[in-house]
C-alpha cells in the first residue's frame, strides 16, 4: 500500500486540486515523517525485548509491528530525511538486497539444522543460529546467481534458456539450475508420495495417551471400591502407589518407562500442555476419592515459559505434606533455558519439600535416543523415569 501510494504521490493523476493536495501532504510528512520513524524504530527494539510467542503478539503484537514497519519505511525514505543516516549502514544495505532470498530459506534451514543437531537443544541455541545464519547466505548466494538475477533480466525463461550476453558461465548456470529443479521435484515428489499419515512420535503418542486412558479407567473403579488412607510424607524412595505424574507430550512418551520404573504410579499426560494446567489437574485428582498421592510429578515445562508465580500456586495447592516433583525441559525454543532455570532456582529455594529432575542434562548425554523432532524420548527406554528415580535418591541422601 506504501509503495503504490508513493507512486501516486510522485506522478499525480492530472487533476490540479487532488495533486495540490497531496504536495500538501507530502510537505507535512516530510517535517513529521523522520521523527515518527525514530519513534517507530524505538518501538520495534522494544518489542523484540519484550513481545514473545504468546497472546500479546498474536493478539495485535504482530499487526503492530507491521505498521510501524510502514511508519519506519515511509519516514526514512524522504529525500533529505535525517533517518537515511542510520539506515545506509551498509550491512542493511545487504541485507535490504538480498532479503528476499533471505525470507525464503532461513526457516526450512532452521529446520534442518534442528533436525542433524537434535542433541544440543536449547542449551547450544547460539551457535545452531550461526550455522542457519551461514547456510542461509550461502543458499541465498545460490538462488541470487541463478535464479532472481536471470529472471530479473529476461524473465522466468531465462532459469532454463542462457542469456546471450553471459557466454558459457550462463549456460552452466542453466544446467546447474535444471539439475536442481528437477532433482528438488523428484525428491519432493517421493516424500509426498511415501509420506505417513503420522509420524512414528504420533503413533507413539496416540497409543500410549490410548492406554493410559484404560489404565485409568481401571483405577477408578479400584479406587471406588477401596480408597486407600492418605498416606503421610515418608522420606523413603517412594513405590507407584504413592506417585502421581501430570504431564505434556515428552511424559506421555516417556509413560511405559514410567510404569516399568515405578509399577503403579498413575500418570495424566496430554500433548500440548502448559504449566498453566497443572492447578486445574492437581485439584482434579484431590476430588478423587483416594485424594492427592504424597508424590506428585510436574513434567509441564515445555510448551510455555514458567514463573516463580505458577510454581508458588502449584506448590501452596499441593499442601504441606506432600513432595513436589519438578521437571525440566529438552527442546531446541527459546523459553526452555529461562525456564529450566526457574525451575532450578525454585526447588533450591524449597528444597524441603520440592525436587528438581534435570531432563535436560539426562537426554543430553543421549541424544540418540530422542525421536528427530530433537525432543520426544524413544518410547522404549527408561531414562525418563530413571532421571526421576536418580533424582528422588539424591534428595533424600541430602537429609531430605
């Protein structure tokens, strides 16, 4: 919209009073315009501090950014405007040209890189970021040189048909180009063509959210018949019966491990759940009739950022006479390191009565046995549920 109305700006449309008009315009935008960019720019800053995955962007955060966008746009282009002066910055000159490009492989790239690094997670964020950063201007480069600059010149014909004026370099470049396309089409074409309905991680997860839906089922009716008296706390490992798991798609994965290391422990775990559930699931099992387990374990840290807040209800909820279980997360997004460290700072600072289990320095050492999402556990190994074992059994060496 900015760029057809400066067209219409700059060449009017024959009509004296609409083009005075917009002279007048353009004069007022011209004093006002680099003072809103600043402005706009101070904003922009701020809000890529301060505005992250959540409702604020998705709820007018990213239609907000895009106006001031505009506004930045429209207040540096001005002939004489003051904020040329801090756009000509060459590397944003660079970045200006080739952005396209840019646009177009960073996150199939990011992607990639997450998918041949699953093991470094979000502890080595910084440099799977320079290695996309690196294949994206190399990939950028390519299509540069043989696709847009051809295309620019003599159309889409000239991907394939070299242009007269570039001799045998172009007629190379064509070949390289036609090997590419066709090799990208057949490949694509055999991925959509042997391509599964659901990934091996959703099979997975679907049959044991499946189970767990029986096993619970079960309980319930055990539960009616027999509800066992509540337990008080007893610094021993505990066994399953004294456990309840709530978790996300990570637990769930991991429930068989679970079952196997600690027969009976009940465990609710869905995929996409946020820290967010966990009161509501904590009040749920109260309302049973065998009430709350003296163990309960919270595996809800990687969807969503968690807060001292979130932790203090979780745990004032629970009451005094139960342990809290705490687990942390292992996946390649940005909240995982704040979160896992709010976490930690957590248990430290409620060591009595909360235990920390480090996830993610477990499956690090094992990156192998994670699914190539980079975040999900094989579903036949045990290591969740020894993570936790190992961590209840340092606890009470410490004199818990």
């Amino acid at each position: 919209m900015l760029a057809w109305l400066l067209m219409i700006i700059r060449r009017g449309n024959g009509r004296p009073e609409e083009t005075a008009i917009m002279e007048r315009a353009r004069l007022v935008w011209s004093k006002i315009g680099p003072a809103a960019a600043f402005v706009a720019l101070l904003i922009l800053l701020w809000m890529m501090q301060h505005v992250e995955q959540g409702p604020a962007a998705f709820y007018g955060g990213i239609f907000a950014a895009s106006l001031l966008s505009v506004v930045l746009v429209a207040g540096s282009i001005p002939f004489g405007s003051w904020m040329q002066d801090l756009l000509v910055f060459k590397p944003f000159d660079v970045a200006g040209r080739y952005s396209y490009g840019i646009y177009l492989w960073h996150w199939p790239l990011w992607l990639f890189t997450k998918a041949m690094f699953p093991q470094w997670g979000a502890r080595h964020l910084g440099w799977m970021l320079l290695i996309t950063l690196a294949l994206t201007a190399c990939c950028t480069a390519m299509s540069w040189k043989l696709v847009e600059q051809p295309v620019a010149r003599g159309g889409f014909i000239a991907m394939i048909r070299p242009l007269p004026e570039n001799g045998m370099w172009d007629v190379t470049r064509c070949w390289i180009t036609i090997a590419v396309v066709l090799s990208t089409c057949l490949m694509s074409g055999y991925a959509v063509a042997n391509a599964p309905k659901q990934t091996s991680v959703e099979r997975a997860l679907e049959e044991n959210a499946k189970m767990l839906k029986e096993q619970q089922g079960m309980h319930l009716d055990f539960d009616r018949k027999h509800p066992p008296a509540p337990k008080k706390p007893a610094y021993t490992m505990p066994d399953g019966q004294q456990m309840v798991a709530f978790g996300d798609s990570v637990m769930l994965a991991s429930s068989k491990g679970l079952q196997s290391v600690f027969p009976g422990i009940t465990v609710d775990a869905e995929t996409s759940r946020s820290m967010t559930k966990a009161l509501g699931l904590i009040d749920q099992a109260k309302s049973q009739p065998e009430g709350l387990r003296q163990w309960v374990l919270v595996g809800l840290a990687t969807n969503s950022a968690v807060t001292d807040g979130q932790l203090n209800d979780i745990l004032n909820d629970i009451g005094p006479d139960h342990v809290l279980v705490l687990i942390n997360a292992h996946a390649p997004v940005s909240w995982v390191p704040g979160t896992n460290d709010a976490l930690s700072n957590f248990a430290a600072a409620h060591s009595d009565n909360v235990v920390l289990v480090d996830w993610d320095a477990t499956i690090s050492a094992y990156p192998d046995e994670l699914a190539g999402d980079g975040i999900h556990p094989g579903m036949s190994n045990t290591l969740y549920a020894q993570a936790v074992k190992d961590a209840i059994a340092n606890w009470i060496k410490q004199g818990h």
